[in-house]
C-alpha cells in the first residue's frame, strides 16, 4: 500500500524545506536539516493553526549521575499537577544515534497529556562523537537512576514503563535487557515504535519496497549505522540488534506495545522483534499503520494513523503502569 495521502502531503511538506540529504551530507548539514516537525507546522499554518505545542506541563532540566560524567534529562509533569506521586515514563528520543534531542516535542508532551504520566527524557550523548556503547550506557544509567529515585522527580520509582522511538526504541529495550542481566529490577512496560532491531541483516523486503520513502532512506540508516559503529562485530551486539537477544534474555523483557509503519525500512525487522518476544511469552501488541512512514508518531496533529496510535500508547501505558497486563488491541 502506498503512503495515505495525509503521509504524502507531510512528506511534500518537508520536500518543499529543502533537507538535506542523509547519508550525502555532512555531520553539520544533517544537524541543522528541517524535518518532519517541521513540516507539521507548516501545514498547520496552511490551516491557519498555530503550531506552537500546547504546554500544558511543566518543563525542568537537570542532571543525573552517568558513566561518564552527569547525563541531561529532561522532566515533563502534567500541569495542574497534584499531590500524588505520578507514574513515570522514561523516554529515549530517536535519530539515529546521530540527530535528536531534548527539544523534540513532538510526542513526549503528548504521551503526558493523555497517559497523565510523568516523563524524564534522556539526552544521551550522540555519535560520531560518542559511539557505541555511549548511548546505550547513558539510558541504562538515566533508567537506574530514575527506578531508585524517581520520588526525588514527585514521582513514584514503582511505577515505571521505558519507551523511545526508532534508535531510541532500540535503546529502550536494550536498556531493559540490560538491567534483567544484572538481576535488577525493570520497567513494567514498554512502548517502542519502529525500533532499529537487526544490523545484520539488509535484505529483509522492507528494506527494498521504502528504500526511497523520507525520511529514513536505506542510504541514511546505512549512513547512521556507520556513525555508531566503530567495528562490524558490533552490529551482532543485542544492545544494538536486540533481535540477536537470546530466547531466555527476551523473555525476561516487559508487556510490550510496537508500533511499525509500512513504508518503512525498519518494518520487517521490527515486526520479526515482536514475533521473537512473543515466542518468549512476553505479552505482545504488535500495531502496523497502512500508508504510514518512519517518524509518524510525533505528527499527530496532521496525521490520523498517528493520533489514533498516541491513544493507543497512552491506553498501554497506563494499564502498564498500574502492572496490569495490557489488552490486545
């Protein structure tokens, strides 16, 4: 199926930004391109809609003790907050290891609004830079941290689920592995969408049938893929190919809900992750959206599909939350 036609004016949106192009520019090039948030908002001033995101929370920087020194995060809190400790979602922002950061709202705030939740993003530290395992080793940090602590955030560290986008999808539920291996205790849910889930092995039908769909070409995951390897035999690593975990290792992972988009390069191998943690007994909500592209879920004011998979990820996390075992959808 092609992109639906709400995708398509997005991405001709983003088209007429002029991007770069991934994989074909520079470090800095690549930084400072306009992408999909962008493009939201210019069609939401087509519409005569303001694209400034509604801040109906609370917004604080700080730090937390990393493995490198202090790690920024990011803490959102409904507003008018109350008295109660609130549940806490740790988010892990996508872009390849390489782009993203702090300031993307296209779909934290969101999840807070609608899960009532509170929200520590991670600013892990991003190749080339700082390559593999750097950023790994800050989530799992920041997901420790907040599990002890988070009652010093106003929230409650019983009540924890870990989620993220793309790379950041990746990270999230490497990070949960992580912490099962060392016997600790681990988030109770989480929410991936269109995780990165098999470095080694690029000839899975997605990969050919969106190889040109924006804004994740073949060529730039090839390209981010490159940033945050140093060596090939870290692409067998599960903390980068979590589909490499073993049967035992997955099935030590929390209730999961994962989105995947079908023209995107990172379908099949996303779809494959959650057949894996399904034959490992985790319970599994596997949710492909038709006509949907890599990145859509923060494009919820324009896109249906999007609006429709945030209510389903709020609807998770809460029963995920309480340690209820999510329904299928």
């Amino acid at each position: 199926m092609p992109l639906n036609a709400q995708a398509q004016e997005l991405l001709d949106a983003l088209a007429e930004l002029g991007p770069a192009v991934i994989g074909r520019s520079s470090l800095e090039e690549a930084r400072d391109s306009p992408g999909l948030a962008d493009a939201v908002s210019v069609i939401l001033r087509r519409r005569g809609e303001d694209p400034a995101v509604d801040a109906a929370h609370t917004d604080e920087r700080r730090t937390v003790p990393g493995p490198a020194g202090d790690v920024e995060v990011r803490v959102l809190r409904p507003s008018p907050g109350g008295a109660e400790a609130l549940p806490i979602l740790v988010y892990v922002h996508g872009g390849g290891w390489v782009l993203g950061d702090l300031d993307d709202d296209g779909i934290v705030p969101e999840l807070v609004r609608r899960a009532g939740c509170l929200a520590v993003s991670v600013g892990y530290r991003r190749a080339p830079e700082a390559p593999f395992p750097a950023s790994h080793d800050d989530v799992v940090a920041a997901l420790r941290w907040v599990l002890a602590h988070g009652d010093e955030l106003g929230g409650d560290p019983g009540r924890v689920a870990v989620g993220g986008d793309s790379a950041g999808a990746t990270m999230a539920t490497a990070a949960c592995r992580t912490l099962a291996l060392a016997g600790e205790r681990g988030p109770s849910a989480q929410l991936l969408a269109y995780p990165l889930a098999d470095l080694t092995d690029g000839d899975r039908p997605s990969r050919r049938d969106a190889a040109d769909t924006p804004p994740l070409t073949a060529t730039a995951l090839d390209w981010f893929v490159a940033q945050e390897t140093t060596e090939d035999g870290q692409r067998r690593d599960p903390r980068l190919s979590p589909l490499l975990a073993t049967h035992d290792e997955l099935a030590a992972l929390p209730p999961t809900l994962l989105f995947t988009a079908e023209q995107d390069v990172l379908r099949d191998e996303g779809e494959a992750y959650a057949r894996a943690l399904m034959d490992a007994r985790v319970h599994v909500t596997l949710s492909r959206f038709p006509g949907m592209m890599h990145g859509f879920l923060g494009c919820h004011r324009v896109l249906d599909g999007a609006d429709l998979a945030m209510t389903q990820a709020a609807a998770f996390l809460s029963a995920g939350f309480e340690g209820a075992e999510p329904a299928a959808q």
